[in-house]
C-alpha cells in the first residue's frame, strides 16, 4: 500500500552510514515510523528534506503487518529554520514533540493533533511567553488524547465543585468540599483559571495569557504529574534539562 500525507518530523535516528528512521506525527495516520534510505548520502534526493521539527509531505509504502514504513517521496512545505535557529524556542518544540510521543498512540483525532503541532510549532519562534503556547499546547494534547482534566464538576460526586480548589490527579480533576479527603491536594487559582481560559477561548487568546513568574513552569509540571497518572508508558521530557539550562545561561 502506499500512501501520502503531510507530517511532521518529531524525532531523526541514524540509522546506518547512509539511511534515517524518522518518527512523524502526519495528518491522516498520526503517528508513524519510516525508514528514508539514503537520506544522509550527500546530494541524494532527500537531503535538506528531513530536518528535524520541519513539515513534510510524505509518501511512504507500507507493507502488512510491519511497523516501519518506508520513505519513497517528500515534499517540504514547512522547512521550520525559525525553530531551528532560535535554541529557545527549538528546545520547546522538542519538549511538544516528547508530549506528542508520550500521549499519542493510535486511535486519536489525528489532524487535530497535527494542526495543533502546526500552531505551535508556528507560533513558537514570535511569541513573548513560549512557556503560555506550551502550556495551552499540552492542555489541548491532553484532551485529545482523552485525558482532559475535569475542572467544572466534582469527580467524586460529579456535582459542580465551587471553588474549593482541591483535586486528585488520579481521579482526573477538581473535588468539592464535602468530597475531598487527605491526599489530595490542591489546584492553584492561577492554574485553574488559565485551563479555563484554555477551555473558553482557545490557542491564540490562550497564549497570550501571563501568570506570575514561573507560573507557567508550575503549570507545566501540574499536566505532567496530571498525564503520569494516566499514561501507562510515561513520558519522557528531556528537553527540559534543555530548556532549564538556556534559562539559566549554562553554555
Ligand atoms: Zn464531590
């Protein structure tokens, strides 16, 4: 079978002397793994064409009951040197492609997940506040992948949890009062407040949202004890250590 769609190039393997394994996260099969032969062999047909982050329109063969497809034909459409030349902004949308691999493992909504990475991945390099597109990326990823946290209803007694604030990451949300027991712990105003606006408003108002300084780090590490709680094979989010270094001027 052979089949094309666009894709994003989420994660590069060297693969022998000559050929890459790319993970992509495309528009109509979400995530895939494929083999590009060839790839590194200067002034081959693929060179320049699969760099990490960039957006690509692929066409792949796929043969039954195997898991790596193989590259026959790409068609950049996105080359993504914005990304590539700010380390900032690439170190977030290397933490956003850990989210997707992490979350994603078949049976999503694929092109929501593929235009969300198109938004973020495109917003990235301009925006003032990285960590506020990050942040409303992983909350809208989290709903995709059908872990959406519950920030209206109590989820013990499903009636509306008023403002108590107390939450259980393992039973998805938000308590009432009367509901909550020793263990649980509490949801900051300032988080709350910004899913919600998540919710309401959507990316672009989203992003431009400011909390207090270092509130959108907080927020971050909240989704993720929120996903690790749900997520069977876990997340790893090395880009990070990344991230905490450029922040602190190491290097
Ligand atoms: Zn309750």
């Amino acid at each position: 079978m052979r089949l094309t769609t666009p894709s994003w190039v989420l994660r590069r393997v060297r693969w022998s002397e000559s050929s890459l394994i790319l993970t992509l996260y495309s528009m109509d099969q979400g995530r895939i793994s494929v083999i590009a032969r060839g790839a590194l062999r200067p002034g081959g047909r693929f060179q320049g064409l699969l760099e990490l982050l960039s957006g690509v329109e692929v066409t792949v063969t796929r043969r039954e009951g195997r898991e790596l497809d193989t590259l026959v034909d790409a068609t950049l459409f996105e080359p993504g040197t914005r990304l590539r030349s700010d380390p900032d902004a690439f170190a977030h949308a290397c933490l956003l492609s850990e989210w997707v691999l992490g979350l994603f493992m078949g049976g999503e909504s694929s092109s929501s997940v593929y235009n969300l990475l198109g938004a973020a991945f495109a917003m990235l390099p301009e925006s003032r506040s990285r960590w506020a597109v990050t942040c409303v990326s992983v909350e809208s990823m989290l709903n995709l992948a059908g872990h959406a946290m519950e920030i209206d209803d109590c989820v013990r007694c499903g009636m509306p949890a008023g403002g108590s604030g107390h939450w259980s990451h393992r039973d998805g949300g938000i308590l009432c009062s009367g509901c909550s027991a020793p263990g649980d712990i509490v949801i900051s105003p300032g988080i709350l407040e910004f899913v919600k606006t998540c919710r309401r408003s959507g990316f672009e108002t989203a992003s431009r949202v400011r909390l207090w300084k270092g509130g959108f780090r907080t927020c971050h590490d909240f989704m993720r004890e929120f996903a690790q709680a749900h997520n069977q094979s876990g997340l790893k989010l090395r880009s990070l250590g990344v991230l905490e270094d450029l922040e602190n001027g190491v290097g």
